[in-house]
C-alpha cells in the first residue's frame, strides 16, 4: 500500500554496459509501456556523484541493483550526500 501512496518508482542500479539480465529485464519492462515512468535504470558506469544526485532527484520508492552497489550507496545515505527514502532495497547478481 505505501508503495502506491509514494508513487510506485522503481530504479534499477546496474551496469549498462553489455547484455545484463537486470539491465535488459528493466529496459524491456519500460519499453513495454513508453508512458510507464515508474522504471528507470541508474548506470554504475556513471561517476558516483552524478548516481547519487540522480537517485536524489527521482527519490525511488523500490531500489534494486548489485549488493556492492548498495553498500557504497548506503555509505553515501550515511553520510549526508544521499537523501532517499526507499520502502524495499532488492539485490542481486552478485553474492551477499
């Protein structure tokens, strides 16, 4: 229910840069419905400061992406630099 109420946003955290499952699951749901902006993929490839400023400005209500990933940016919500509020962090693709 909250997920409704927040907006339902969903970003994936993974590499674009190849042919990823994450990746290519994400990008097949968004084009399977060109108006859905509730998916958006968030490059690791980019420079961290442009990842946190991005996930700072669409504020996703359901994050997914690599476990490596999401330590670093926890280690950026720690420090003050990353200012999201997500109801359900999913990983994968890589062991715990």
């Amino acid at each position: 229910m909250e997920i409704g109420v927040k907006g339902g946003r969903n970003a994936e955290v993974c590499s674009t840069a190849g042919h990823f499952t994450a990746y290519s699951t994400a990008e097949r749901m968004r084009l399977k419905q060109p108006s859905n902006e509730k998916i958006r993929v968030f490059s690791i490839q980019s420079p961290l400061s442009t990842l946190v400023k991005e996930l700072n400005e669409y504020q996703p209500t359901v994050m997914g992406g690599y476990p490596t990933v999401m330590d670093i940016l926890t280690e950026e919500q720690k420090a003050g630099r990353l200012n999201i509020h997500p109801v359900a962090i999913l990983c994968g693709g890589e062991q715990l």
